[in-house]
C-alpha cells in the first residue's frame, strides 16, 4: 500500500469500538484509527463542519460503519458520503447487528463496500473484523482531495 490509510470507526458502543481496534491490531493492521460516536461526528470530521477535528486532503480512509447510531444513523452517513463526488470515493464498511436482507441489500444500493453483521457470538465477529484488515492489507484505497 503505497500511502497509509486512516481507519474511521462511527462505533458508539465502546465495548464494540475496542473489540475492532483490538481485532483490527491482531490482524496486523498500525494504521490510524480515528473513533467517533455517532454519525454527526462522521460527517463533520468528513464534510469539515464544525470547529472539530477534519480530514486532511491527500489522505486515504476507510469507514467502518455502525448503522444504530445517535444523532444520525449509519445508512444516513452512507447516503451523504456517497452522494459527494470526492467522499464517494471512501470505502464504506457497515457494521450491524441485522442481517435483514432489505437492510444489507438498501446499504449496497447506496454504495457500501461490504457488510459486516456483529454475531452476539464473539469468535465471528471477531473473524469479521480480521477480515477487514486483510482487506485493508492488500486493496489500493484512493485518496480523499477537494475543498467543501
């Protein structure tokens, strides 16, 4: 990977967040790790809202997505990453305790990159999360420009 991706987590149950990072670390991955709470959070960071932390032009992300979130849910932050012509670019991970298949098959028609279901049993979620680092291990992520 020719410059290091940013790992966006919008997690607001802490427990789930640290079993991701921790996972995330098992599977080999030092990237960055930027955590947020809830969807507003993620958009502002990503659109540059606010007087909060903002992305960087040049850099590459990749969002792990929780889709049952406060303020604003997951399939919300989706639909507006993917409607901006540069933020589209970001591959988008939702992370659920769903599997509807009119949820998962609603997140790929707005754009997702996959879809991860949190198991209530540990050791699949846990592969799951193995799964995206190897994925980050070895695809080309582009990189975020332009000015909102």
């Amino acid at each position: 990977m020719n410059k290091e991706v940013i790992v966006l987590i919008a997690e607001d149950d802490e427990g789930h967040a640290g079993l991701i990072r921790k996972n995330l670390a098992r599977a080999g991955l030092i990237n960055p790790i930027i955590h947020f709470k809830d969807g507003q959070e993620v958009i502002d960071y990503l659109f540059r809202y606010g007087d909060g932390p903002h992305r960087t032009s040049g850099n590459a992300y990749i969002l792990l997505l929780d889709i049952r979130m406060p303020k604003l849910d997951g399939v919300e932050v989706l639909r507006q990453i993917k409607a901006d012509p540069e933020l589209r670019k970001i591959p988008v991970v939702m992370i659920t305790t769903t599997d509807d298949p009119r949820e998962v098959a609603h997140c790929h028609t707005l754009g997702c990159s996959n879809y991860i279901t949190k198991p209530l049993e540990y050791e699949s979620f846990v592969n799951a999360v193995r799964q995206v680092g190897l994925f980050l291990a070895v695809v080309q992520v582009p990189t975020i420009n332009g000015e909102h």
